[in-house]
C-alpha cells in the first residue's frame, strides 16, 4: 500500500501528514456546511450519503484519521457501525452525527466504541471541542491496537488457540502480529507454517533503549499472509539472553501502532509480568479439577486489574456430564468465558503443522463459533478503553 495512505498494514509507518485527513458523509447540506466550517485546517473529504455509503466508500482502501458518519436513514445503525469497524484500519476515529436525540440511543450508539455520537444540527464549536480532545496528547496511543497474552496449563492448547486465533482474526479482515518468545523451540510459527526471519533478538535489545527500531521490526517479522505477521526466535544454539521485561513491553507497544491484534506466547520466564502488560490475559485450562485450579490461582497471581478472559478447552473425549460432576465436587466448577468442544481436528492439524492450511475454511461450526466469540472479546476494548484514547473502533460481532 502507499505509504503516503495512512495505512496500518503490517511493517509501515503512516505518513504524518496522513493524520490530518478526514472523510465526512452526509445526508444534508447544512451538515457539510457546518462540518467544514468547523475543521477548517483538516484535509475534509465530504460526501453524500449515510453510514451504509461510508461502509461501501472505505471497504478495502486507506482510512483516513477522521471519520464522520451520518445515521440518519440507517435502519441498523449499531450493527452498521460494526460493520464499519470490520473496514476501518487501525487509529481511524469515528464520530457519529444524527437526529435521534434519545439517552437510550445515544447509550447505544456510544457503547460501539465510537469517539462520540452529535445531534443535529451540529455546532461547529461542539466538534471541534470533540476532534481536540479525540486527537490531543500522544499519537501512538490514539493509534494503539490491542494486545493479548495466551497462557495455559500443559497440555491445555493454548499455544494452538492462539494460533487458531490470530487465523480467524485475520480472515476476518484484522491485521494481526503474532509474538512467539520462546527462545527454544518457537511453535507458533510451525503452526502458522512459516519460518522465522532473523532478529528478533536484536529487536528486542533495540527496544530496550526505547522505541525499537522501525527497519528492524519489518526485517524481524515474516508474512504469513497480507493481514498476518508473525515474530519467533530462529533455532540456533546457543540460546539468545532472557529479554528483559522492559524490552518485551517496548515491542509490544510499538507493534500495538502498526496491528489490530498483538498476541503474545510468552515463555515460561517472568510470564506473569509479561501477561500483566497485555490489554488481556487469556488463561486456556482443560475442563479437569487441577485444570481448573491452575487457570484460577493464575488469575489470582495476575490481580484485581487484570482483564482476563476464561477459555475452557476440552482436549480429551470426557463425557460433559461427567466432568461437570467432578468439578462441581472439587468445588472447582464455574462457567468459563469461551468454551470449546472437544474435537481432534485441531490437534491433529498442529501436530502435522497444517494448521494454516486448513484454517479458517474446513473448521467445523463446533469450532468455529468460539474462536469466532474469543476473537470478539480480544478485539472490542471496553468502555475504559475507549476513554484512554486506544482506537475508538474495533470489529465487533
């Protein structure tokens, strides 16, 4: 893509002046007037038409830094500002503007993520207020994605959901990068059936002076498609050093401007404090009492702010009734986030490393909708991420 576009794809940087621009659509003139007469110093693009025109306008090309969508007419208008969400690329800011002026509407107009929902007709001076604040303060964090640590009990498949995870995520239109850190064997990219580039030692000790070097990380990753990058350590004894925590939290940062989704495999080293630096914690136990046990004292060394998602894998044919018995008289029994069947398609997929090959389309719809509701909670900040400046839109189911 033009690196002048403002694209967010894998390895580019978008151009600064790509941050001024702005693309309005709208269903009446003095909308347009007042939207040019409040951004007199953007680079504004007005169109005519609604949310369904910007949806169609912006599907496969660059998203400008603003968006400015009208409602009026949509006879969906959260499930269509979603569907924007899934076109849109990393940093790009929405505001809504409309003439429903309901609190139960604007509530859930608001709740998609969006930078703010204005009633017509709009004030000049109100949208500028709006564009300051949205835009003010440090640009890399108005264009951070989400990142997610995987963990899991052995033998629980986490390391293959992930896998799994960053697949679906980028069939689904995301740009995703995958963070192996194990040094001795990196498996992610042996399911993703690529081989690591170079480097990714020399990234991380880059990253632990400061903002890791830009040459560096494209040199570091490997495409595993145009949507999925994928970091790992090269086999080549001896072992490169332990990263230092700071350094792993630098990369992570920094890939967090260029990808919708960073999913990270930390090794065994300091996992924890690598898990506590993610957006999410996503703990991957088997339905068995000590399974269950693991995931819960894992939550408990995490803390009270960690925003962990509960994935419940059944890797083994034990009957449901029968487990859900066990656990109860353990008094380890609760109800997960994301619950996956048991099914040997998975497994037998990673052990022949054709996970990539077959994923997302031969997957089973037993399958399939978990992954595709564990993508949507790593994918949709909440309400306090929206607050502190993280992108204001995420795909969403």
């Amino acid at each position: 893509m033009d690196p002048e576009s403002g694209s967010t794809a894998p390895g580019r940087t978008p151009d600064p002046a790509a941050l001024r621009r702005a693309r309005a659509f709208v269903t009446d003139p003095e909308t347009r007037f007042a939207l040019q007469a409040a951004l007199p110093e953007w680079d504004l693009a007005a169109d005519d038409g609604d949310i369904r025109t910007a949806i169609g306008a912006l599907a496969g090309g660059a998203s400008p830094a603003l968006i400015l969508v009208d409602l009026d007419g949509a006879p969906y208008p959260v499930g269509s500002i979603h569907e924007l969400a899934s076109v849109c690329e990393a940093g790009a800011t929405v505001v809504a503007l409309g003439s429903q002026d309901d609190a139960r509407y604007s509530r859930a107009i608001l709740n998609t993520g969006i930078a703010d929902y204005l009633i017509k007709p709009i004030a000049p001076a109100r949208l500028r207020e709006v564009v300051a604040s949205t835009f003010a303060g440090d640009r890399d964090r108005r264009r951070r994605g989400r990142s997610a640590g995987f963990t899991g009990t052995g033998g629980s498949g986490a390391t293959t959901l992930l896998a799994a995870t960053a697949i679906t995520a980028a069939a689904r239109g995301r740009y995703v990068a995958v963070l192996d850190l194990n040094r001795a064997f990196s498996a992610l990219p042996f399911l993703l059936d690529v081989q690591p580039a170079p480097g990714l030692d020399e990234l991380l000790e880059s990253a632990a002076a400061g903002a890791p070097d830009p040459d560096l990380v494209a040199a570091a990753q490997v495409a595993q498609s145009d949507r999925l990058a994928v970091f790992g350590y090269r086999w080549n004894p001896p072992l490169p050093l332990a990263p230092s925590f700071r350094s792993v939290g630098q990369l992570v940062a920094e890939l967090c401007t260029r990808f919708h989704l960073v999913l990270v495999d930390p090794e065994a080293h300091g996992r924890i404090a690598v898990l506590r630096d993610c957006d999410v914690q996503v703990l991957v136990s088997e339905p068995t009492r000590i399974g269950t046990l693991r995931s819960a004292r894992a939550s408990a060394a995490l803390g009270p702010g960690a925003s962990v998602v509960d994935v419940r894998n059944r890797t083994r044919a034990l009957g449901r009734s029968a487990t859900r018995r066990a656990l109860r008289a353990s008094g380890a029994d609760r109800e997960p986030d994301v619950e996956f069947p048991f099914a040997d398609l998975l497994p037998e997929l990673s052990d022949w490393g054709h996970l990539a090959k077959r994923l997302p389309r031969s997957l089973p719809r037993r399958l399939r909708k978990p992954l595709d509701r564990l993508v949507d909670r790593l994918d949709t900040p909440g309400p306090e991420a929206a607050r502190d400046g993280r992108p204001a839109v995420r795909a969403a189911a």
